[in-house]
C-alpha cells in the first residue's frame, strides 16, 4: 500500500531553518512526538498544526500537503435530489 503523506512540517522546517528540536522546545513535547509528525507516522492535532503554523510564520495551510481529490477512486459527492428537507 502506497504511504500517504498528509503533513510537510519537515519540509517547512528546512526551509525556515528550525530544526525538530526548537519545535520540542516551543510546543514542550518529547523529541519521539515530533519526530513522528515531521516522519508522518502520526498526526498533530489542528490545535497544534496552528501553533506550529504561527511558531514558523506561516500559513496553516502550507504544513499541509493537498489532496489529490482529482485522482481518488471514490465517485464524487453529490446531494440526494430525492431526499426531502
């Protein structure tokens, strides 16, 4: 199965110069956290994307790969036309 990445934070990280570390001293988490976020083995939370995002000076957005909705096997979402309010 194809591993799926969702978050860029390592990314981010390099381009702005931090490190894992200055993100374990900033948000007071363990090194193991960080480093499974920045490896997309784990999630953060949105509350934590948010610090991040405001940590690093960017938009929250930015720590976020897109999707590839346009590829996705699963048919669109469309509302049911026959199902009454």
């Amino acid at each position: 199965m194809k591993e799926i990445k969702v978050n860029r934070i390592k990314d981010v990280l390099e381009q702005k110069g931090a490190t894992n570390n200055d993100l374990v001293r900033h948000l007071n988490v363990k090194k193991e956290t960080v480093s499974r976020w920045v490896n997309n083995k784990q999630q953060p939370t949105v509350n934590t994307l948010n610090d991040i995002a405001e940590y690093l000076r960017v938009d929250i957005r930015d720590l976020l790969y897109p999707s590839n909705w346009k590829d996705s096997l699963i048919p669109p979402f469309e509302k049911d036309k026959n199902k009454k309010k």
